[in-house]
C-alpha cells in the first residue's frame, strides 16, 4: 500500500513490491497473480475496514443528529490520521482514472455513505429535502473533512494543531447551522444575512 501511496499504481513495479515484502515476484504471484488483483485486495481492504462506521450509523437513529454526526466525522478523521497512505493511494488511483478508484467511491456511497444520506432523509432537519437533497447534504458534509484531511496532509505546517474531536464538532457544528439556515430552494432564509 506504501508504495502504491508513493509512486501510483503506473509507477509501482510487482518487483519493487516483492522487495518491500521480503518475497521474490514468483512468491507474490502465488497470492496475486496480477498487480490489479492486489491493488484490488488493498481497496477492498479500506472498504471493509468501514464496518465500525456502518454500525455507528445504524445505532445513529437512537441518537441526536449532531452526536451522530461528530462520532462519524471523529471517525473518519481519525481514520485518515492514522493511515496517511490511503488518502494518497485514493488520489493517485483517481488521478491515475484507475478502475479501483471508481469501485472504491461507488463501494463507499452503497455503504455508509448512502446510510448517512438515509440518517439526513429521516432527521428532518431544514434544507436536507430541498431541491439539492440529503445525497447533495452528504457529499458537501464529506468535502468538508475532505478538506481538513487535505489541509492536514498538505500544510501540516501551516494548519493549527487541534484535536481531532474538536475539529469533528466545528464541522459539524458548521454544517448542520448551514442546512438549517437555507430555505428548500437553496436561497438564504428571509432576513437572513450571508
């Protein structure tokens, strides 16, 4: 996966990843007969290791949606705090227009990202059943911690050092007083100053 994260799919040879693995190319393709088919192992990897985000969300329907919420932000920004490659791999495998990246982001809105659309469509909360809808909800609630996790990577200088369940509540926090705020067509609410 590291190498995958430095160099892209295009740039990692199977023989570069059977040094880093301690093996010959011959031992790796006992496992993998194909560079794809671990690439493919990788991904599948990642979209299995949401399964604790799944359950937080199905017990999310007992829960006041901003505690939800924090507890999913919390998890996926630690989850990218923790594994700094993955956030790489992903980029190159988009940028690279790689099949898996397709497979990796359809996998993610079938699984928790489509019950967290589900979560917004029962909560009931302003703006989420306007033209835009709770899926248009979801996604600009993710680009926010899309951009946290990018910032932190990139201009990890430059960033201040918060903890990570305070950046998750300000999020939060932002984002539900956003959707709260708009009117179902998109437009400010009467009185409302932007």
């Amino acid at each position: 996966m590291q190498l995958f994260a430095e160099s892209g799919f295009r740039g990692t040879t199977t023989k570069a990843i059977a040094n880093a693995a301690g093996v010959s190319e011959g031992t790796l393709f006992l496992y993998y007969p194909t560079k794809e088919q671990l690439y493919h192992a990788i991904l599948q990897d990642k979209t299995d290791s949401q399964v604790p985000m799944l359950a937080e969300l199905a017990r999310g329907k007992r829960r006041p949606l901003d505690e939800m919420l924090t507890v999913v932000a919390t998890m996926i920004l630690r989850r990218y705090e923790e594994d700094r490659s993955l956030l790489r791999l992903l980029l190159y495998s988009a940028l690279e227009d790689h099949a898996l990246a397709t497979e990796f982001y359809r996998r993610q809105m079938d699984g928790p990202f489509h019950e967290l659309t589900v979560l917004l469509e029962e909560s009931g909360v302003a703006g989420v059943a306007g033209e835009l809808g709770a899926e248009m909800a979801v996604r600009t609630f993710l680009g926010m911690l899309l951009f946290e996790i990018l910032t932190r990577e990139l201009f990890a200088d430059l960033t201040p050092a918060r903890p990570i369940e305070e950046v998750a509540a300000g999020i939060v926090s932002i984002f539900l007083r956003g959707i709260e705020r708009t009117e179902d067509n998109g437009a400010p609410a009467a009185g409302q100053s932007i």
